[in-house]
C-alpha cells in the first residue's frame, strides 16, 4: 500500500541531497575535529562551515552556535544554564503552559531546585497575552523562555514584542525554534532573542543533533562537562557528520522560504477548508492565520484520537493526535487543554503536518479517506447521537 | 505496538451497536480519561443471548470491547462474571503494558452491566 | 600520500557493514518511534532489537540499557544522576585523578554543588591501589566511579574487585568503559557494576550516540528532561539510525574479540619492543600488561609532542600525544603527571593506538619515519645533548 | 589550523643550531610549560651577523622561532629590539587564538639574548 505522511512536525525524512554530504564523514573523513592530523583538521573545518551555514539561517554569528543532542538538549541548556549561572540576580522564570515537555519538565526540575516559574496562560488560539507578559515580570525574573510556534496547534507567538520587553527589562530572552526554523524565518538580532533552541530532524536534516544560539556576553553554566569541545561549553566529540547534515539542512531550510511557505499554505488551507466544510461537529484547533504554515490541527467530536490514528494508519496515512492515549497517560495534550478544549474534544484531536514535498493528490487522499473513518468511529461511539449531540 | 489479533478486532470489531431494549446496561469509564465503554445485555433464562457495545477509546479500548463480548456472548450470567481482563487480554495475545487499564474497563462494563440487570430484576 | 592511522582511541571509522545498516532509517524508514503509526512502530521495532544487542555485549538486560548522545552525556548521568537522587543518603564521591575529563569536570561541577569527591591516586603504572580505596570509604559514600580502562596510558583497572567492594559497602559503582568496550570482555553482573558508560563511535560505530547502563533498581535522577522516550529516562526524540548502528557495532565488537585482540596485542607488542629497542631516550607508559590490546604510550625525551605529530602527519601518519600544546592549556596531560612523569616527558609523549585493521605493513612504516623524525627534533631542541642528558 | 606559511617554517626552519662563542644567547620558557627557547647570536659592529636558536616545544613554537630569527638577521640591534610578537605572527599570516603565547616567547628570546650581549660588553 502507498503511504502518505502527514506527520512533518513529529519528524522529517533525511533529505537526500543532506545525506549525500555526510555520507564522506562517517567512514572515510572520520577524525577526531579535536586532533591535528590532517584527517582531524579537515573535520574541524567542515564543522566550522556547517557552524557558518546554521548561523546564516537565523542570521547569528557563527561562534554564538553551539551545537547539542538535539532540541532537547538545547532547551534543557539554556534553561538550567541561564538559571544556575545568573541565581545571584533572581530566581524567577517566565515561561508558558504549552511548551514542549522539554522545556516544562526542565522548568519542574528548576522548581525542585529554588527557582520560582510562572507559567503564562494563553488565549483560545494559543497565543499569549503581551500585557499580561509584562505584569508577571518582577525585581527577581532572570529569564523568559516562550516558544516560537507550537508544535501542536503551530501558533506563533509575537517573538518580536517578547524580545522588546525583555530587552528593556534586561532578563534573557529564550525562544524553542524548534518547529520554526524552515517554517518562519528567523532573524534573531533583530527578534533580540538572547537564546534559541534548533534541531536538525525537523527540517529533513539528520537525527540526534541540535544547537543553541547563544547571543554573545549571555551568560549560561555548561549542561555537559568533559573535554573542551564545543569552545569548552559543550563536551563530547563532534558529531561530524551530522553537524555536516545540519549545516546542509539550514541552508536548505531558508532558501525559497517563503515560495515554499505559500505553496504549504494554499494545501494546508484548502485542506482545513474542505474537513470543516464536510465533516459535521469538528472545530479547528490554533490560530487562523498566526500558525505554522505546514500545521492543521482539528478536532472531531465524539471520538477518541488513537482510534481515528490506527484507522487512518491502516489506509496508509501517517498523522498525530494530541491524545493521551498514544502516550499511556489519562490527560490528553496539556496544550489542547491550556487552549480550552474540554477533555473528550482534546481526546478527539488530530494534527495533520505538512511537509515540503506535500501534494495535493496526498491531500485529496486523506480527504476521501478520513470522513467515512469518522463516521465509522462515531458510529461505534456511546457519547455520538445522530445529527450532532 | 498492537498484536495482529488487537488489530483484526480494532479492524473489524464484533457486535457493535445497540439492544433497544436490552435487560442490563453498563457504562463505565468518562470522557475525561479517555475511554468509555457501554455495554448492553439480552438475557434470556440466565444466558446472555445477545450482547452488544459502543466504546469512545482507543485501539486496545476497541478491541477489548469486542473480544470481552464475544466471550461472554451464549454464556451463563455466572459464567460471564468470572470474565476477568486478564482472561479477555490473553484472548487478544497481550496487551502493551501502558494499555492493560483498557481491558479493566471491560471486565467492570460487563459486570456493570449484569448489575443493571440483576438490579431491574429485583425491581420486578 | 597514504596516511596510517594510529589514533583509534581517539574515533574509529564507522564500519560499512554497520553503515549499510543505518541508511534505510535515514530517509525511507525514517518514522518517529513514539508515534503509532506504522513507520513509528518499524522505528520502535530496530530500537528494541538495537537495545538488546547492546545490552548483550555486557550481559545486561534491555529495560537496563537508556541511549545517550555519547560517552561524554552517559559520564555526566551517571556521576549527577547518582549523586542528586541519593544525596540524602550520602555527599560523598570517590573518583581517581587519571578519569576521562568527562567524569574529572562533572565532579568538579558536582563539588560546586555541595558534594565532596576523593580523587584516589594511581600508581607509576597507572594503577589505584585498592587497599586505599578502602580505606577511603566514609559513611557518607554514595558512589564509586572508577575508570574500566584509560584513554590515554591504556590501563585496565580491577574492576571486578572494586565492583565486590562497593557492593560489600552498599556504595553504588560506576565504571566509564568507553575505552572497554570492544577491547575488553565486559560483564556486569559477573563484575557488580552499576553504571556503565559507553559510546558508540569508539568501537567503528557511529558518532553522537553512546549509552549508559543503569542496573534495575539503582537510583538515578534524569540528565535531560522533557518527552516520554527511553522509559521517561532520557529525553529527545531517538535517534534511530544511530541507536541501530550502535547495536550493530556491539554486536561486532564482541564477536571475536579474544581472537583479535590476541593479533592486535602481537603488532602493539612489536611496535612497543622495536621503538625502546632503536631509539634512546625513551620509556613506555602505562602497565606492561594490564593495557589496552591496541594502546601504545611512549614519551621521548627532550621533545614536544605537538612537533612529533605534525612531523608524523606530514609522512602521513596519525597520532595523539600527550602534549598540552594541543589543546592550548599549558599543562600537559593529567594522566601523564599522575603516573608521575615530569612536565618536559609528559610534553613529550606519543600515543599510538591500533584498530582492527591495523596491519606489520603499518607498523614497520611508522618504525622507519619516527626515528628520523625524533632524531630531528632533538637535533633542534636545547634540551638535547648527544649521547643522552 | 596552522597557515602553511607556518608548516614551511615548522617544516624547513630557518637558522636552527648554535653559534659556539656567541656575542649573547638567550633562553626563555620552561620545560613545565612545554616550549623553550635559546637563541644565539653573532654580532659585528652593532649589527646581528649571524643568529642560531634552538627551540623545544610546538609547531608555532618551532615557526615563530625561526621567523624570528629570519626577521633580525643584517639587522641593527635597535632594529632588533623593535621585533615584537604581532609583527611575527604576522608574518607568519596568522597564529591560532591559542598559541599567540609562542610568539611571545620569541620576541622575549631575542631581547634576552641581546641583554646577554649587552651585559657582556658592559663587562668587558
Ligand atoms: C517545540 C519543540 N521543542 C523541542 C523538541 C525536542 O526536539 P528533539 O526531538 O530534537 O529533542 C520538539 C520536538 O520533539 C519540539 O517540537
Ligand atoms: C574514557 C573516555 N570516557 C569518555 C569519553 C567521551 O566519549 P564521547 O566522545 O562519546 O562523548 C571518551 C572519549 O572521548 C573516553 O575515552
């Protein structure tokens, strides 16, 4: 059967043209970049131009780009490596309720550990609330850490007033870019973001590697200790071929951003369009226009995400949900909760993530496909009357 | 994650529906875990004749539905009471570990349900 | 120009045969393993499968075997995992002066935080004494982490008797064995390790990934926080490929391992032999026999190292030293100073480590350049007076 | 990580040896700190005629002591003694961030060795 994925958000095939540009690293060009030899030295210098192309792409210099595991790592540093090393100024964090569990776990574990965070509730669209933002900052704030675009509903935030207040306000300014770069552009002299979370997996680039910007003279603690890689602020030997694929796959991701961009929305809508227009009693969920190009998230009442998922999966279509069930918890998508979604729509979520090489013929499948699931699934549902509840 | 046996009753799940009116009826579970399940009951002499059920839920909360009213379909309501999700879970060849509080909701539909019945019973 | 390379212990080339493996999860089946669908559960599949080839390889269980994004990550873990979960039992934490760098900072991040570290010294061979690790153990000892073998002089530790030791004490045990591993038969159980540091680059798999062993039932607090993946351990979205390859280059590393080592030791011992019979002046370091099969350390006095690996990699060959000049520090190698040579010795140190593939031809043409090359250097150098000091 | 400018002078260093009954040698750094440097020259009429060093310690180390001694060669002992470490590096065409310390240790052997000389014909 031909499978059509439509989960570009969760993660995105290796672009094969990166591919071919790290295939050289692994076995042949393999040295150690830390090692004088000239295998080493050769390694050295294609990491320092990868570090330039990823420092192009949101318009940083290249020694402000540190590259890390993954987004993970990159949020689980800025955040824990802007608390410890600026707790002699404050001890409060300024974050949201729908950031990614790398960046609300990390905000637990500085809670556990004296540091006082204030999670910013968001509108029914999932934006936050600028003004609020500004009365929530205190004598004590050392840090402001609001993502750039959800990975769930794709709203995008105002990074750029964000950056403004904390600027006038001198606390450092984080940002998870992880589902935005590729998808928005980035400029962060001019968002005046201090610190910025990336990873390669979302923009066709390879697995297992990230980065963190970190703005020259912000001052953050290492996260891993060891050798003096990374300019002695993140150890471990590079990965050279994945920083290769990375730098590759930035470049990548800003060229022809926005003809992209528009070609993605014209499908994202016109799929949004066409469910609300035929299946009855399904809402969208996020923000009409200040969302992820590639995001369509929609909830369809009366029936429970993991049901429609293995249902769409056995016609050959790849699609998230934001329900709980996937994951073995009870609670379903605390950013589907944090927007207003009552438990059983939350449930009932499903996201549709569009990729670069999306085409409409893949659309009009899931089009055909996805309302007769619906109605089978409402059929076999106790909470489902005819006609609507 | 799912055995090909979950899948076969995820896919083409048995007696679903409704009994218009049917002798015992049990809902369990609440939209706010995720998982509901309501079971209905013809019985007849004390065998259960005909059983169906709507579930809201996922993949193992379909199929666990499916699989518990076919074991209990033609049996004694005595029968159906020892039904436990240990029992509907092996039928299926297993269940992911984060899944097994599905088949609960199953065995506590069924005796919901047989409860509804005993309890219109007695009423009578 | 051929190049030799002689710098195994540094990286390794990442073996074909473990490429061939990894390249479908690339760009085909390229599916986020926590996702339902079936890309996701072909994604989940390889992991589980990888998992237990790598927990065979130290006879540990799966569910015991958390994937890191390197030795360097899997290092920190351990030694700040342990130490904040148990810091209500114990603050104090023994260590040796001759651990990776990786163990040596996080220490002295661990110290910063309240906790209190005994570097166990080593003796001329690199060897701790394990009466004096005894006698080092206080009441408050919440863990021992003791390097399996040394990057630098080769030098495999007694493990299985400081495993029986801290045991014996209730400490809990950990060992970095990313030199180890494919080096050395390793076996948990038989050994009464804790934790166990690994990384895959090492033994010809791919770099940026690595793994820590966490025996069932040990204590340990979470490094990275965020997502739900490796058992809500290690966050970050799995690196497929890498975890596949990683399992790959296991399963070969400890496939024939007693019989390529007894090849390897043959050429070490031949080079070893042939350099301190031709040239004067110098001394290997490190233990006769407790080393690395493939490990060669040798200092040559009255030169600097950074001279003799430039000199030996303008006739192609690869190398490490001990030398600080490398890194820019001024100190030369801790582990060097440890064993109790002097600066200007340490300075002159050269580390040659073999690989499977190393074959006499390579041997005997590093014996032909390096004499000339040292002669050279000495010629040049005013601590040089013919015929010795 | 070093120019090739650097690798020639590592490689083929200019003026390595020792000059036997020099007019002042200098020697600088410390065997603890990796490099040391001694440097010997010949000197006729307030003019640097011949110069000779002797250098343990890095490729930079090794470079900028032979550049060094290139530079003063023919030269005035006032000229001399205007050599500092950026006028080597530079005519090196640049030295790592991390190993500009070596340079310094050659502008420092120089002015030693000249001292030396002055010293001795202060005795004389
Ligand atoms: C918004 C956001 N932040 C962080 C992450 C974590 O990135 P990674 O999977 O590279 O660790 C993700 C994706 O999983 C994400 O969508
Ligand atoms: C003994 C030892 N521990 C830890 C490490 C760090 O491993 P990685 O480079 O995978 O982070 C290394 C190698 O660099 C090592 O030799």
């Amino acid at each position: 059967m031909k499978r059509v994925y439509f989960d570009y958000a969760a993660t995105t095939p290796l672009d094969k043209e990166v591919l071919e540009k790290m295939i050289p690293y692994f076995s042949e060009k393999f040295g150690n970049p830390s090692s004088i030899y000239s295998e080493g030295r050769e390694a050295r210098k294609v990491i320092d131009e990868a570090r330039q192309k990823v420092a192009n792409s949101i318009n940083a210099n290249a020694n402000e780009i540190f590259f890390t595991g993954g987004g993970t790592e990159a949020d689980n540093w800025a955040l824990k490596g802007v608390a410890f090393a600026n707790k002699n100024k404050g001890n409060h964090i300024i974050t949201t309720v729908i950031e990614h569990h790398a960046v609300l776990h990390t905000c637990e574990y500085l809670e556990k550990h004296g540091f006082e965070v204030t999670y910013l509730k968001v509108d029914e669209y999932g934006l936050i609330d600028i003004e609020e933002l500004k009365t929530l900052i205190k004598d004590t704030t050392i840090l402001i850490s609001i993502m750039f675009a959800n990975n769930e509903i794709g709203t995008v935030q105002p990074i750029k007033e964000i950056g403004q207040i904390a600027k006038e306000k001198n606390i450092y300014f984080h940002t998870d870019a992880v589902q935005a770069l590729g998808n928005v552009p980035i400029d962060v002299r001019d968002l005046k973001v201090d610190l910025l979370s990336i990873s390669a997996h979302k923009i066709y680039g390879p697995k297992g590697i990230g980065a963190l910007y970190v703005r020259k003279g912000v001052k953050v603690d290492n996260l891993v200790h060891g050798g003096a890689q990374e300019r002695k602020k993140r150890a471990g030997t590079e990965n050279t071929p994945a920083v290769v694929g990375f730098g590759e796959a930035c470049y990548l991701a800003v060229t022809d951003l926005l003809k992209r961009n528009q070609k993605t929305e014209e499908l994202r809508d016109y799929l949004i369009k066409s469910i609300l227009s035929t299946v009855p009693n399904v809402q969208l969920n996020g923000h009409p226009t200040k969302r992820l190009p590639g995001n369509a998230n929609i909830s369809f009442e009366f029936i429970e995400g993991e049901s429609l998922l293995l249902s769409l999966d056995l016609v050959g279509i790849s699609a998230s949900s934001g329900s709980a069930c996937t994951s073995g918890s009870l609670d379903p998508s605390h950013v589907l909760l944090a927007i207003g979604l009552i438990h059983e729509i939350a449930h009932g979520s499903l996201r549709v993530t569009l990729g670069k090489n999306t085409n409409k013929e893949e659309i009009d499948y899931l089009l055909e496909q996805l309302p007769p699931i619906v109605q089978r699934l409402r059929d076999m549902s106790p909470l489902y009357i005819q006609g609507g509840k | 994650m799912y055995t090909d046996k979950v899948m076969e009753y995820f896919q083409n799940p048995k007696n679903v529906g409704e009994i218009k009116a049917a002798d015992g009826v049990g809902e369990v579970g609440s939209p706010a875990c995720g998982d509901i399940m309501r079971m209905y009951l013809e019985i007849e002499d004390n065998i259960i004749k005909d059983v169906k059920f709507k579930t809201f839920g996922c993949g193992a909360a379909v199929a666990t539905s499916s699989m518990a009213t076919e074991m209990i379909k033609g049996k004694t309501i005595e029968e159906a009471e020892k039904i436990t999700n240990k029992m509907v879970v092996s039928e299926l060849g297993g269940l992911p570990q984060e899944k097994i509080h599905c088949s609960v909701l199953a065995e506590q539909a069924i005796r919901a349900a047989i409860k509804d019945y005993k309890s219109k019973q007695e009423n009578n």
